[in-house]
C-alpha cells in the first residue's frame, strides 16, 4: 500500500439542507500531496460561497497546510479561516507522537501545550490506516486523529469502510485511477472534551489505494455538500528518495 503525491481539484454543489437557513451553496476545493521523501507536504484550498436566510451571502474560504513525517513523528500545522474577508480564526502549531502518546505545541489562536493520548495518528497515516483496515477486509475502525484544524487536540474518529474493489477504465472519474482498488469511506468525527453523541462533523468518499478521493460527501451541518473530481494530475516520485 503508497500512498502518492497529488493534485486534486473537486467542484462542490449542494447536496441537502436542514434547518432552512441555508438557500444555496457552490464551491470548488484544491488538494495538493508533495512526496518529500521523508514527510507529506499538504495544501487544501476551500472555497464555498452561501446564501442565507439569516446572513445574506456568506463567502468562506480556509486554507490548511502540514507538513507530516512518514514516520509518524512529527507534525507542522496551520489554519486559516475567513468569511467575508474577515479572519474567523487562525490555528498553526506543532505536534509529536511517540507510541505511547505525545503533544501538540499550540502557537494561535493561544500559545498552549495539550497531550495527546497513545496511538494517535497524523492526517496521512490515517488515511493509510483507512486504506490498510479495506484491503484486508476491515470494515470498521476507530482511530485517534490529530489533523491541526481545531484547538482541542486529538479527535475520536469511528469510520466504515465498504469494499475493496477495482474501477473499470470507463468508470474512473480519471485515467489515473482506472484499475485501482477503491472503498467507500464514511469518516464520523467527534471532540473528545464533550461527552456528545453525536459527531461535530461527517465526511463520505470514495478513497483509492493511492490515497486519492472522489465521490465527496462533506456535512457542514445544516447543509450539506457534494464534491466532484474535475481534475487530477499525479506527480513522479522524487528521483533523489
């Protein structure tokens, strides 16, 4: 099992509201894996403008950058959050890992130090862990994920994996992809400072063996949305590794 470098370009439309609050949405979201040799580099763009019974149009944009050693160690993070050109918030640090738990070093939106508990993976390495669990057949899993996006630490995750497939030529959202196994993937993420039930968010795709994603179902809430593979290009893997 690679996972590879990427850069995946997704149109988002609206897939059902709740609430009534929210009237229309549209976006578009960029992905882009760097193969370092010894860490992931990650940018996602995310771009989604709304319109509201309450707020009018709302444009949001966050854009989520890390650097992740393959050997699951170490962590460099930042978030950047804005809506209407305003900053909503900003989360950048670092984090470290060693089997038995580590720490994540907050430097915004306050300078804190958090533990983070035994077996926690990093964003990639979770990816791995999701692709691994549907090659062999595993079709539920619950990892601990540390990803940088909030300031609470580490977050429970429970997903469902189903199948472990090849995609026909004809059937591959890219050329990239035909042949590949593929799962779909239904990932429920839940803050471990609230004793909730139910999750603070959800996410649904169609992951290859790669580590490249179609098919996106991302719930925001009192929306959600769709996402649609436009584009892919997959980089050759550095020479000099």
């Amino acid at each position: 099992m690679h996972l590879t470098g990427q850069r995946a370009q997704y149109d988002l439309s609206l897939a059902e509201v709740s609430g009534g609050n929210t009237l229309s949405a549209s976006g578009t979201m960029t992905y882009t894996v760097h193969d370092t040799c010894t860490a992931w580099s990650t940018q996602q763009h995310l771009d989604i403008q709304s319109s509201t019974r309450n707020n009018g149009t709302v444009h949001l944009v966050s854009d989520y950058t890390t650097l992740e050693s393959k050997d699951g160690h170490h962590m460099t993070f930042r978030t950047v959050q804005k809506s209407n050109g305003a900053t909503l918030q900003i989360v950048s640090g670092d984090a470290s890992l060693t089997p038995g738990g580590g720490e994540v070093q907050y430097e915004k939106p306050l300078k804190k130090t958090l533990k983070l508990p035994a077996n926690t993976l990093f964003p990639m390495a979770h990816t791995l862990a999701i692709l691994m669990a549907a090659e062999t057949a595993k079709t539920d899993l619950s990892p601990m994920l540390f990803d940088g996006t909030g300031e609470d630490g580490a977050q429970y995750t429970y997903i469902s994996t189903h199948g472990w497939d090849k995609v026909s030529t004809a059937q591959a959202p890219s050329p990239l992809l035909a042949a590949l196994p593929s799962t779909r993937v239904h990932v429920a993420f839940f803050n471990t400072t609230a004793r909730a039930m139910l999750p603070d968010y959800e996410m649904g795709m169609r992951y290859f063996a790669n580590g490249v994603s179609d098919k996106l179902d991302m719930d925001f809430g009192d929306f959600r949305m769709a996402g649609t593979l436009q584009s892919l290009s997959i980089p050759d893997k550095p020479h000099h590794c």
